[in-house]
C-alpha cells in the first residue's frame, strides 16, 4: 500500500484578539514602518530641497495649517477652538537644541500615521474619508488644504534625523505617541493619555542644519517667513541669536476670508479666489514679484510678461490643487502663470 501523507496542524490563539486586551494595552500591537526604504528617504530629500532645514520647517507649518482647516470644518462640538500654531527652536537639559511645532488640528489616527504621516509619498487628499467629508456635492473641495504630494516627513529629515510625534484625533479621548529615526526598521506607537487635540512633532536638530537656523542665508526665505496671512495664528520662539529682527510677520497680507482695499480680485476658471496688489512684499528676496498660494510664498514665481505695466503681487488660493506647483514648492511646473491673461486684463480694465 502506498504511504499517505499525515497532515498536521496547530490553531494558535492570541489574546491581542481580543478587544477588551488590545484597549488595556498601552501600545498598538501593529507592525508600524516608514513606507518607504530609509535610503530611498536620504536620496529623495536632497534632490528635491537640497540640505537646507528651513524647506524643512515649510513642509511642516503648510501640514499644521493644512490639519487646522480640517478639523475646522469636521470639529462640530468645538467650532471656537483656538486655531494656533507654536513654532520653536529650543533646547533641553542636555543642550541638545530641537525644533518643535505644535498644532491645534484635527490631529491623527494610527491608520492616518502608518499610510499617510510615514508613508512617502502618500495624501490623505486622495482617501475615502477626504471624498467623504472634505467634497462637496459640486465635486469641490470644500477646505482650503495646501498639501497634495505627501512629502512631509521627508521634509522633516531636512532638520534631523530622529523625530518625536505626539497626536490626538478630535474625535478621540485620548492620544498616540511615536519615536523614530530615518534608519528605522519598525516603529512602536503608545497610546498615551495626556493629549491635547492636535500633533506635536519634535525633531532633534543635526549640526548641519543648526548652523542655517543661526546664519540664515541672505537670498532665501528665512524659515519664519513662510507665511504670509494672519490665521491660522502662527507663534515662533527661538533660543538662537537671529538677524532678521522679530520672528514671524507684524503685518499680514489679507487671507481667504478677508478683503482689503489695496489688494483686487480677478477671475480665472478653476480657482477659487485670486487677488494682485502693488502693496509691497512682505520679506524681500531675489524676484521681479512676490507669489502666494494659500499664504505660502512660492520663492522662484515664473516672469511675468506684462508688457509696460509694473509687474503686481499676487495671491492664489486653489481649494482643488490645480495651480501647477512643482514638488518642491519652489516654482511652478509651467514656464507661465495659467492665468496670465485674465491677470493682465485685471490690471488694465
């Protein structure tokens, strides 16, 4: 007779199962990583932002404004909160200075960590939940969000190289809690208890990048300059002697909701409100004129042919992300603003 072949198995169980055990642990049994190769991450950053941190702290504040404008719009038992934004540069006991910014935002959940917060790459502009809660009945985006490329917390290693993050969705009771370097292999998430709503992000600054926050280069923005618009409020506080006087702006140009006599708007398909202003710029920098989108400056804006007329400001605020802005925010992917024509005519009507 032949042989037949005995068959084995074993049932495994595990109490991480179980509900009542997986909520009275103070960790997520999860395998958590960074979505992408840590030496992928080192390659990606430099092409894109070259070494210098304050592209870094940019990425970062346009995530803050972007989480504030969310939670603005899904946040219902809290419709006052305090829309603010801290934006440091400290230092600990042990001298080890640090950069931190914390936010009043929506803040994030272990799903939102794992695919969006530390997967390159990723959006959360193009998941269900946006297309649940964030898209009118129109087919528009019905909050202004800045972010569509998902290369924050690449941006992030422009700074340091081991961050600290903190976080607390508004519509849970208590937090998360990670620590990670860029040559991370796995990531523990804790759930903690004593958490205000919103993200802290702590990175440790490396040598390299301390020494642009202390000589910040005379022909690029300076990283407390980004932002040009009055809300959400963003505070700074540096420990660092700084040259460019006081952080942050003492005057504002007007934001989405607000008008000003100095600054006209115009009409161009697709976007949603733009303005020009022959108000002077906020920050001087190398350029014929100065260009926003959603209150961030763009440093390198295309020329514009305007003929014999002297070449306005300009403001975009672009609720469904078509204005063509290259990956690292710099510029534009055209050789031309797409709304030339209806900004000259602006100007001459």
């Amino acid at each position: 007779d032949s042989i037949k072949p005995g068959l084995k198995y074993r049932h495994i169980v595990s109490n991480l199962t179980e509900e009542s055990f997986r909520d009275s642990i103070d960790f997520i049994p999860e395998k958590i990583f960074f979505n992408a190769d840590a030496d992928l991450a080192k390659l990606l950053v430099a092409p894109l932002y070259g070494d210098n941190p304050t592209y870094g702290v940019r990425e970062l504040i346009q995530n803050a404004i972007d989480a504030i404008n969310e939670r603005k719009l899904l946040d219902k038992h809290n419709p006052n909160f305090e829309e603010l934004i801290s934006v440091n540069i400290l230092h600990d006991s042990e001298e080890k200075y640090y950069f931190e910014i914390i936010d009043s935002g929506k803040g994030m959940s272990v799903y939102e960590l794992a695919n969006y917060f530390l997967k390159a790459g990723a959006t959360n502009r193009k998941s269900k939940e946006w297309d649940q809660f964030f898209i009118g009945e129109d087919g528009k985006n019905k909050v202004l969000k800045t972010g569509k490329f998902g290369v924050g917390i690449l941006a992030a290693f422009l700074i340091g190289d081991e961050i600290e993050v903190s976080t607390r969705r508004y519509d849970s009771s208590s937090g998360l809690s990670l620590r990670a370097n860029i040559n991370s292999k796995d990531i523990e998430i804790k759930k903690i208890k004593d958490c205000q709503i919103g993200t802290r992000l702590k990175i440790f600054i490396r040598k390299e990048a301390l020494f642009f926050f202390k000589v910040p280069s005379s022909h690029l923005i300076p990283w407390d300059k980004w932002y040009t618009s009055k809300y959400p409020v963003i505070r700074y506080n540096c420990v660092l002697g700084y040259q460019f006087g006081n952080l942050g702006y003492e005057e504002f140009e007007p934001g989405f909701d607000e008008e000003n006599d100095l600054w006209i708007n115009f009409k161009s398909h697709g976007y949603t409100k733009l303005r020009w202003s022959y108000e002077s710029v906020k920050f001087k920098y190398a350029g014929d004129y100065q260009l926003t989108c959603n209150g961030l400056i763009l440093p390198s804006p295309p020329p514009l042919l305007a003929g014999s007329i002297p070449v306005p400001n300009i403001q975009v605020f672009d609720f469904n992300g078509i204005f063509p802005i290259s990956l690292n925010r710099n510029n534009l992917d055209s050789h031309k603003l797409p709304f030339e024509t209806d900004l000259i005519n602006s100007v001459f009507t």
